[in-house]
C-alpha cells in the first residue's frame, strides 16, 4: 500500500498463506481495507517474531506445528514455556493450530 511491490519476511516460513494473500489484497488487487484488516490480524505475531527473535520463533512455531527445525543455534536459547504457550495462541488466532 507504501508502493512497495514485494514482501520479504520470515514470516512466511510460519504462515505462508498469510502472507501471499496479504501480498495479493495490497499489491495485487489494490484491496487496501482488506489488506488492512488481514494485516492487522497478522501483526500480533509479527511483533512476537520481532521480540523474541526471528530463529528462536520461528524453529518454536516449527516444533508447535509438528515439523521440528532443531533447537537454535548458540547462542540463542529456546523459546521458554511461557513463550511457546504466547505463540501456540498466536497460531491458534491465525487458525494454524486447531
């Protein structure tokens, strides 16, 4: 909706079909409302990736949507109880996990 005429995010090892549809509604169909909306749907995870990591987020959606990655490499540590239970909602939210 910025003019931009690609997306290049780590999310989409997570929720591909987000975010390729988000790319369609705002590049694409010009369905900046829509896009909006799908966007803001998104953003909860998007800020989850960003404060915990990229790596460390994205092997613990891996693992919580049964297609294990490895625990990160050092330094970086695993996602903590806490944390996976935050994303496995954020998933659920975004109808990944049933």
């Amino acid at each position: 909706m910025s003019g931009a005429v690609g997306w290049t995010t780590g999310l989409a090892n997570t929720i591909p079909r987000h975010c390729v549809k988000l790319l369609e509604l705002a590049v694409l169909e010009k369905r900046y409302d829509e896009a909006r909306e799908l966007f803001m749907k998104i953003l909860p995870l998007c800020n989850f990736y960003a404060a915990k990591s990229l790596t460390r987020a994205a092997k613990a959606a891996a693992e919580l949507l049964h297609r294990p990655l490895g625990p990160p490499r050092p330094p970086l540590l695993p996602l903590c109880e806490k944390d996976k239970e935050t994303l496995q909602a954020l998933l659920s939210s975004l109808d990944q996990i049933k």
